[in-house]
C-alpha cells in the first residue's frame, strides 16, 4: 500500500510538471508590450523588437521542453554520457577499494540510484523555466541575441539556478531512499570503513546530487539553444526561421 501511494504522488508530481511546461501562446502574449529599443548589431534578430522577443521566447518554450522531457524518462541521466552523473570525485577511492573487495555490485547500485533521483525531480524545472521566459525583458532578450552560442542557457542558469534548488532538493532527497541511494552509499562506505587503517568518509548526498541534476540540465538546455543556432532543420515554424534564419 505504501508503494502504491508513493507510485501514486510521483504520477501526480510529474502531471503537474508536465502541465507547466511552457505553451508559445502564453508566452507570446507579453511579447507586444516589450518597450521599443533600437535593434543592437547581432548575426540573428529580424530587426523587429516584437517578433524577435516572441521567436526567443518560441526558441527557449522549444529548448526547455525538450531538455525536460528527455531527462525525465527513464535512463534520461543514467543512459545520457553527456550529463550521467557519476561517482563523487571525493569517493572514488572509495569506489576503487569497494571494487577490489568484491562489491561492484553495491558500487553500480549507488550510481544508477543517483541519477534515478534525478530523472525524478527534472519535471520540475519546467514551471521554473517558464516563468522565468514570461518575465523577460527586452534587455534580456537583446542580451540572447547578441550573445554566444549558449547565451539563452546562461540566462536560465543566472536566473532559475537557486529556484530549481530549492524545489529540486527535496525530490531528491525523497527519491534517494526510494530508489535506495542511501542504503547503496552505506553499504558502500561499510565495506569501505571495514578495512584496516581507512578513514571515515562522509558526503552531502542530497547536495551532491541535486547540483549535479542541475548542471546535467543546463547542459542539455545548452545543447538545444546550439542546434537552434546552428541547424536551420531545428528551425520548425517561421517564427524562429525569421529571428534565427531560414
């Protein structure tokens, strides 16, 4: 029963993630009310204030989704070499003398389990981002346009980082003992703690994690903003054909 009920508040923590996922006409709602600035110098841009607030906006609801979407699903992380999260720089030894005793095993469990909480808690991040595209500005959009490769993704980092924290660390923290990070850890370090003349370890596994769903996310919201940039096949509606190019 109680699994059940968990199963069950996981389903409706992900619907409602799902639901705030952020919709183009929302968004683009705001985009005529942006206060008319002269167009700076940029490669992108239709030199139109409006339409190149609203093709950002359209490029970063079509990045931020996908990125959600795909480390949400199962081995969304664990499956993902780019933004897999892996053993602790700190633990390594660990791991290494764990490995040498027999206990891969315990090993192997500790590091699918971490990137398990993660895939739980990156629903989340999708109200996050959307708010965070509904309050921009213009200054923030001349600032994408004119910016690197990755500019959009820094904007995010800059103003979602601390948000999607604080609601992202209490997921992982919940997950961790539901996927059995916790007790991988302990087994781990007990087999570690066990041969003579090793010191006590320790690690901040909910921190640990969380930080590195966040930078796995980034990551892959870096990525989207790149192929919107570079490949005009990414460019799906005339929209971001006329801010991005055709």
């Amino acid at each position: 029963m109680k699994r059940g009920a968990i199963a069950l508040l996981g389903l409706l923590v992900a619907l409602e993630a799902s639901a705030q996922l952020p919709k183009l006409d929302d968004l683009m709602k705001g985009a005529g009310n942006l206060p008319k600035v002269p167009a700076a110098n940029s490669s992108v841009g239709a030199g139109n204030d409006q339409t190149n607030a609203a093709g950002i906006k359209e490029a970063l609801a079509k990045g931020t989704e996908e990125a959600v979407n795909d480390l949400s699903k199962k081995d969304g992380y664990f499956g993902n070499a780019a933004v897999k999260i892996l053993m602790p720089p700190s633990l390594q030894k660990v791991a290494d003398v764990a490995r040498m005793a027999g206990y891969q095993k315990e090993v192997d469990a500790f590091v699918l389990s971490m990137n398990r909480a993660a895939e739980a808690a990156a629903p989340l991040a999708a109200k996050t981002f959307a708010d965070a595209i509904r309050e921009m500005t213009f200054d923030d959009v001349r600032g994408i346009l004119t910016g690197g490769d990755t500019a959009a993704t820094e904007f995010f980092r800059r103003k979602t980082h601390d948000k999607l924290y604080a609601a992202f660390k209490p997921v992982v923290s919940a997950k961790v003992n539901e996927v059995g990070a916790t007790r991988a850890y302990n087994d781990m370090i007990g087999r570690y703690e066990s041969v003579p003349l090793m010191g006590k370890q320790s690690l901040n596994l909910d921190d640990y994690v969380t930080n590195k769903a966040l930078d796995g996310l980034f990551t892959m919201v870096g990525q989207e903003e790149k192929n919107i940039r570079a490949n005009p096949a990414a460019r799906t509606t005339d929209l971001l054909k006329s801010v991005f190019g055709k």
